[in-house]
C-alpha cells in the first residue's frame, strides 16, 4: 500500500489568505525552515493503477497535478481517481467534490451524518447531480470495508461530534467525525489518518496502535491559541481539536505509541510548528514525532 500526503494544512492552507501573522509572512517570503502547505488529504492505493483520495479540498486541482500519478490519461477524460472517503463534513474536506464535478462519476465514502449534511445545509449531492453520477456508500463507525479490489481494508472510527458551523440545527446525529484505519491485505501493513481529533479515548487508541504510520490532527499546538493571538475566542478544544500540548495534549500520548512513523497533519496556519528552525518543533522531534509535508510517501 502506497500513500502521499497531498495538503497538510488545517482550513485556508498555509499561509491562509488572509492572514498576516508571523507564520504567513515567513511562508509568503519562502523564509529557510518553512513550508507552503495546502489543504489536509490523503491519496493511497494497493494495485498501482487506482487511487482513493481521503477527503477533497478546495485545493484538488493544484494536489492532483503536484502528483503525476493522478493526472489524467491515458485516454482523454480518464482519471486514476476511485472514489473520494470523507472524514467530516467541513468545507476543507467537502468544497473539492465540487472541483471534482467534471468526472462523469463519484463514489464518495462518508457517514450517514455526514452525506445528511451534504444533502441539505450544503447541498453538494444536489449541486452534482447535473454533473455527475454520485455513488454514495455509508460508512458505519467499526465496520471495515474494502477498496481497491480487497486490496485494501477500511475500517472507520469516531474522532469527534462537533457539527460544521453551517449546520447549526439543521442535522443531528453521531459521526460527524472519523478517523479512517487502511491495511494492506497483501502485505499486512497498515496506516492511520486522522486530521481531526477532539479526544483521545480507547476507541481512537485501538485503531492507532499496531500501524506502520500514524497522521494526526495537529490543528493547534496550545488551547489558547487563537485567543493569545487574538484571532479568535474559542479555544481549540471548543473548536474540536486536542491541542498537541497542555493537559491532556497529544504530543505525550502519541509518542508513547509504539508506531514508526508518526507525524501530525491538518496544521493550522498559527502553529509555531510550522517553523521547523523552531523551538517546538525540535521538541516534537525529541519525541520522534515529525510534522507532515506535502508531497510525503509512506510504504506499508
């Protein structure tokens, strides 16, 4: 099995938009010791030849042709692309199925939860239809599915229960977040994708232990993040995302973790992560913990 990390930024990318924080200004100057980042989402596959995307952001276009294996061909309008697993229903997971819209079809993998929210706040099934044949399969937290022939076998887990902020009241229900296990029937090997995490509880533990590569929501490096920067007054469990350091942080959790490779993903542009000349991220390596770039490959 054979992943890339196509975006390891959390919403907006890095540097986001608009944003003229230290972190942006640094990326925006190609400053030594700092990376441009688009929008978190993983590309895997077992037989070579067809690819599953883990969640489409609004950077697609720019992560296909960053990936020569994505790129279209041999035949005019034909596409490695299988099908699309989302993790959440958040815009930065979501908006890209609308850049995929010229595919004459989609399978895209999500939770009821999920397609709900899809169908009617943001309505993307109904915006598609002209566009495309959508093939929607629910996902069932627990339940393992296959891909890629059986070559590859699925199985999601609940990450989080906080809703888009465009839902509102809209939609109720449970898993409107997951974490995505794939193994490699072949070879045994296995990875874990999680680009966002609001606790860490046994369930979650389970899915990590015993991979090859773990990709984890690194959205925040602190709870007051934001507040401290004024940027926002929510703090980053209030936003849905364990931070990687204070109480019950996940940079202690994920190092006792016996997993070769372990890196975070979904960073958000104020993580002083991101600067890898840093104090911080020189303490992530002291744990063997690295953060994930885009263009990253794994082998499992």
């Amino acid at each position: 099995m054979r992943a890339r990390l196509l975006g390891t930024g959390a919403g907006g990318g890095f540097p986001q938009w608009n944003c003229a924080c230290r972190g942006c200004e640094r990326a925006r100057a190609r400053h030594a010791g700092t990376r441009v980042r688009t929008q978190s989402s993983l590309a895997l596959n077992a037989n070579g030849t067809e690819w599953y995307l883990v969640d489409a952001t609004p950077d697609v276009r720019v992560q296909v042709e960053a990936f020569p294996l994505l790129r279209p061909g041999p035949g005019l309008r034909q596409t490695p692309i299988r099908g699309i697993l989302l993790t959440d229903a958040e815009l930065d997971h979501t908006v890209g199925l609308l850049v995929l819209r010229e595919g004459a079809e989609l399978t895209v993998h999500s939770t009821a939860t999920v397609r709900e929210a899809l169908s009617g706040p943001f309505p993307v099934r109904e915006m598609l239809r002209p566009y495309a044949t959508l093939e929607w399969i629910e996902v069932r937290p627990g339940a393992s599915f296959v891909l890629d022939g059986g070559r590859i076998r699925a199985v999601a887990f609940r990450t989080g229960s906080k809703a888009p902020r465009y839902v509102g009241s809209a939609v109720r229900g449970d898993g409107w977040s997951v974490g995505y296990r794939f193994e490699d029937t072949s070879t045994g090997g296995a990875l874990a994708y999680v680009p966002g995490l609001e606790a860490w509880t046994p369930e979650v533990e389970e899915h990590l232990a015993g991979t090859g590569a773990v990709f984890l929501d690194g959205t925040f490096w602190s709870d007051d993040e934001l507040v401290a920067l004024h940027a926002s007054e929510s703090t980053a469990r209030e936003m849905g995302h364990l931070p990687m350091t204070g109480p019950g942080g996940t940079a202690r959790r994920l190092a006792e973790l016996a997993v070769p490779l372990k890196a975070y993903v979904h960073v958000n542009n104020t993580n002083p992560v991101l600067r890898e000349d840093g104090p911080e991220y020189r303490f992530l390596a002291s744990l063997g913990i690295g953060v994930g770039w885009d263009g990253l490959e794994v082998e499992l």
